[in-house]
C-alpha cells in the first residue's frame, strides 16, 4: 500500500491537506515524502494514501519530484536553502582582564560595605536623636492629658 512513488495526502500536522508522494519506505510504518509538503520523515498514520502513483525511483531527486508533479499540474514547495554564515566565537580572556575584573570585583564589595556601614551609623544617629527629643515633648502631653478633663462631643459634659 505505501510503496515508492504512492501519491498520498498529509492529513496531520503543518503540511495537513497537501499532497506529497513517497520516496523512501524507512521503516514498517515511517516513509521519506516529498511534493507541496517538507521533503522529511513521516508516520504512515498521517498519511491518506490515494489511488494514483508516479513512476519515481527510490530517493529520488527533489529536481525529479518538481518534474513529476508538473506533468500532474500539482505544485511543489520550492524553498531556498540558508547561506551558511560563520558562528561568532566567544574570545577568551587575557589573564591581566581576568586579574582587572577581580579588582573592579573587590573595590565594589568595598564601597558596597562603606555605604551600609555609612547608613547604619546614620541610622543609629537618628533613632538616637528621635528618642532625645521624643521624650521632653511625650511628657508635656502626658501633663497636659491629665490637667484637661474628658468632654464628650455629643453632650459637651464632663466625663
């Protein structure tokens, strides 16, 4: 059923509803296709074979598949293969970058450690400042709660 040159329509998967025939049997249910869809490896199960068949030898050539499938007024997928550009590679660094980095590195956690110990002292400061002149103003309120009486607002009466 699924031989060389079998015309079938893709029925999963991107390529779904496009025809393609087969170049390749793999495996007992993988084949090789190629037409409308990617020429790549496919499950038979996604495969709808139909009635008709090409006369193509076995991994034939895309060129090939193009030729037959004009004679059968179908279209193929005509894709340009990607220019091959040079992978960037990472330059290592010299051991005098290395030792700079590690001094940038340790003049940082310096700073870091100045500037916090810089705003605990501060920090402390305040709070020491905030208790001082907490204190004589708490006091003068306490004094003047307890020489003024309790007016409830809704009578205007003493409490």
């Amino acid at each position: 059923m699924f031989e060389v040159g079998r015309l079938c329509v893709k029925i999963a998967g991107r390529d779904a509803g496009k025809k393609c025939v087969i170049i390749d049997v793999l495996e007992s249910n993988h084949v090789l296709i190629d037409g409308e869809t990617r020429r790549r490896k496919c499950n038979v199960v996604h495969l709808e074979p139909l009635d008709e068949t090409i006369d193509i030898s076995k991994k034939a050539s895309h060129e090939s598949v193009i030729a037959e499938f004009k004679k059968l007024k179908l279209n193929t997928r005509e894709t340009k293969p990607k220019q091959k550009t040079e992978r960037p590679r990472r330059k290592r660094k010299t051991p005098e970058q290395l030792r700079e980095q590690r001094e940038k590195k340790k003049e940082g956690r310096k700073k870091s450690k100045e500037v916090l110990n810089d705003v605990k002292n501060a920090g402390i400061e305040k709070k020491v400042e905030k208790e001082v002149k907490a204190k004589p103003a708490e006091e003068k309120e306490a004094k003047v709660k307890a020489a003024k009486p309790k007016v409830n607002p809704d009578k205007k009466t003493s409490i």
